[in-house]
DNA sequence: GTGCCCTGTCATGTA
DNA sequence: TGTACATGACAGGGC
C-alpha cells in the first residue's frame, strides 16, 4: 500500500495500454474467466457454469477507470479488490502451459527444471514483463493474501497485465518464502488452485520439497507422490477450471456449453477433450472387464452346475442298469421256476434249452421251441432288430 | 529376471 | 456428424 502511494501508479494506463488480453476478458461481459472459488467447490456444474451471470457487469466492468477498482489506501479494500479482480484472472496460463510441456515430458528431468529456476540469468530476464509495473506473478500462489499489510502487489495475471509473449519473459520467477520480489512494486497473491481440494494443494508432512525450488516444481514433484493421475497433474498445470471428474461426468450439452463460455486456450480444449474422452473409454474400460468377469464366472457356475447335472445322470443311469439286472435276473429265474414245473405230453421235464417262453399280445404265456424263437429273431432281427 | 495380473490408453467398430 | 459405448490390443507398473 505505502508503495502504491508512494509510486502513484496510474492504474487505467497501466491496465489499457499494457493489458489488452485480460482487459478484452474484463470487458467481454459474458466472459466466464471470474469465478468464485468458494462456490466453485461447493455448486453443482450447472451452476458454476452460470456463475458468471449472476454478477453485476458493472462490477467486472472497469472500464477506462480502473481507478474505481483500485483501491484506496485501506486494506480491507485492497483485499476485496485483490480477491474481484484478480482471483480468476489466471494470467499464468500459458505460463503453465509451458511448464507443462516440462513436466509432461516423459523424459522430465526435475533437476533440469530446478537448473532453470535456479539460473540467475534466467531469473534477471524473468522480469523483463511488458507491463508498465513491471511486476511478475507468484505462479501456483496458494490462497490469497492473508496479509493485509503486504506492500507487496503482483498484478501481472492479475487484472489482466498479460502478454503471451511478455509472459514467457516473466515466467519462471523464483519464488522466496514471503513472495517478496526485490524488484517488484506490486504483488497480489492470488489462487491458482481453483476448485481443487485443500487437501491437494495443501503441503503435508509427508510430501516433500526441495529448498529453494519452485513451488511448482516441488507441486508437481507432490502431486506425483500423492498419486495423482496423470490428467489431474496436466488439468492442475494448464490451470483447467474444471475437475476430472466434472470433466468426464458433465453431460454433453453442459460440457459443450462450458468449451463455449469460458475462455479456454487451444491447449486446454484439446486437454480438456482428451481427459474427458480418456475418461469414459477409461469407465467404458472398467465396465467391460467387469462385465467379462462376469460372463467369465457366470459360465464357470455353468459348467459347475452342467457337471453337477452330469453326475446326477451318471448316478440315476447306474441306477437304472442295477434295476434292469434286477430285472433280467428275476426273468431267468421265474423262467427256470416255469420251466421245472413244466411237463410234457409223457409227463416228462420240458427241456429249457430246447423251449422258451413266449408272451403274446393278450397275456397269455406260450411255449415255443427256440428254433422257431430263434428264426423268428433272425427274421425281426433281419427286419431292423427293432424288438429283443 | 520373469510371468501374471491389473489398469490405463488407443484404435476401431457400432448404435 | 458427433457422441457414447464396447472391446481387442498394447504398454507399464506392481507383486
């Protein structure tokens, strides 16, 4: 604040003549670049994606005078300002997206990107912005300022001070505890986090850092070690406003509509399709082995229950062998009981190998010499061996 | 080191 | 034509 006032920075200058990409964001009333990060997390995707409409144009529409959002010298004031202004203005996304062309690599080397941070060179010319405050952002900045007293204001991607080409001038600041830049005049430290949990972005015990790295290489270096998929980290790092599960799950005419309203690179609708279309073939995946799995263990139930059935035939067929022997062997016998009482004309045993008993159609029971049986098989035998 | 299993992804076909 | 879905094939990681 004291050096707001101390360098009486003229805002609308700064903004109109050095800005013109996020102040074409600012003026484009149905720009859905502001979002409220707080509803963000806790409404559902229909209503964020409408968000934007619910606020008063006026109110995102400075106009020529920026100085009506810039703030007197009172830090409440500057706070609400810092947080209406610049929140959502995420000026740091072609930023991102270079550096997700390095973290993406799949031959990233983390020392290599800590070799960039680290060169003094590098860090000189980082500041070379085309912004009349000539300020840099504190890229994947968590949270907003908590503290109000912070002389400290960084409005690159902030209100908009954004320049594609200027930014890759800016890019790659080395960051201090305090995000205090020698050299800065301004710096307002604004979230780069959207929607994204607490739990993620917040540094635990367990993740580790690197002394002295960027806080983005140490975010990538956590967000690996938390397991983080693979589009998480690349929506994480071209600052996709969006969820991969709102991604994947948005239905088609809300997912239309969002590619449509809200200002998106190239880069982030090409990642924001593949995440999505990676998404469903990855349910679409999930589904199809489960549903093989299935067909798999319901047939081994049925070839379980085939062979069940199986063995229950076998037992019922030997069952039926065993009453068939029963049965033959209740025929000879009778036969041999017939044939012991039986007499001939001279009051003589009827030979059994020569006689065999015959039963016709009306019940009644003959006794037939076997060559007459035994011609009378061959002559049915010859027929088709139908009766036996 | 090797094989198996799981999972994600891509390519392709279908509705 | 675009989208969702299904599925085979492949690659990578874990055990």
């Amino acid at each position: 604040i004291n050096s707001l006032a101390h360098y009486n920075v003229n805002f609308t200058q700064a903004i109109s003549h050095d800005v013109n990409l996020h102040e074409a964001m600012l003026l484009y009333p149905n720009t859905t670049f502001r979002r409220d990060p707080v509803a963000r997390t806790s409404q559902a995707q229909e209503q964020f994606l409408q968000l934007n409409f619910h606020s008063n144009p006026e109110q995102t529409l400075p106009g020529t005078d920026i100085t009506g959002f810039v703030p007197p010298v009172d830090n409440q004031m500057w706070n609400l300002t810092s947080q209406d202004l610049l929140y959502d203005l995420d000026a740091n996304i072609l930023d991102e997206i270079d550096l997700l062309s390095l973290v993406t690599e799949e031959k990233f080397d983390p020392m290599e990107i800590s070799q960039l941070f680290e060169e003094p060179d590098s860090l000189n010319s980082s500041h070379h912005c085309n912004f009349s405050l000539s300020v840099c952002d504190e890229e994947g900045a968590i949270g907003y300022s908590s503290d109000p007293v912070s002389p400290h204001y960084d409005l690159e991607g902030a209100v908009g001070g954004y320049y594609p080409e200027s930014n890759k001038l800016c890019r790659m600041h080395q960051r201090n505890e305090s995000g205090f830049h020698g050299d800065l005049t301004f710096h307002i430290v604004h979230d780069h986090t959207y929607h994204t949990k607490p739990d993620e972005i917040e540094p635990t015990s367990e993740s580790f850092s690197w002394p002295g790295k960027s806080q983005k290489v140490s975010q990538y270096l956590n967000d690996t070690h938390r397991n983080l998929s693979r589009d998480e980290q690349r929506a994480k790092a071209l600052h996709i406003p969006f969820s991969v599960d709102e991604i994947v799950r948005m239905p088609v005419d809300s997912f239309n509509s969002m590619l449509s309203r809200y200002y998106l690179t190239d880069l982030q609708v090409s990642l924001i399709r593949d995440i999505r279309r990676r998404g469903k073939n990855k349910v679409a995946a999930q589904n199809c082995r489960k549903r093989k799995l299935d067909i798999i263990l319901n047939l081994e139930d049925e070839v379980c229950n085939l062979q069940a059935k199986k063995e229950t035939l076998k037992r019922e067929q030997a069952q039926c062998n065993k009453a068939i022997n029963m049965m033959k062997q209740k025929l000879h016998d009778l036969c041999h009981d017939v044939f012991s009482r039986l007499r001939d004309g001279e009051g003589r045993p009827v030979d059994p190998n020569l006689y065999a008993l015959q039963c016709s159609h009306d019940g009644t029971v003959l006794i037939v010499p076997k060559e007459l049986v035994t011609s009378g098989h061959k002559k049915e035998g010859q027929k088709g061996k139908k009766k036996k």
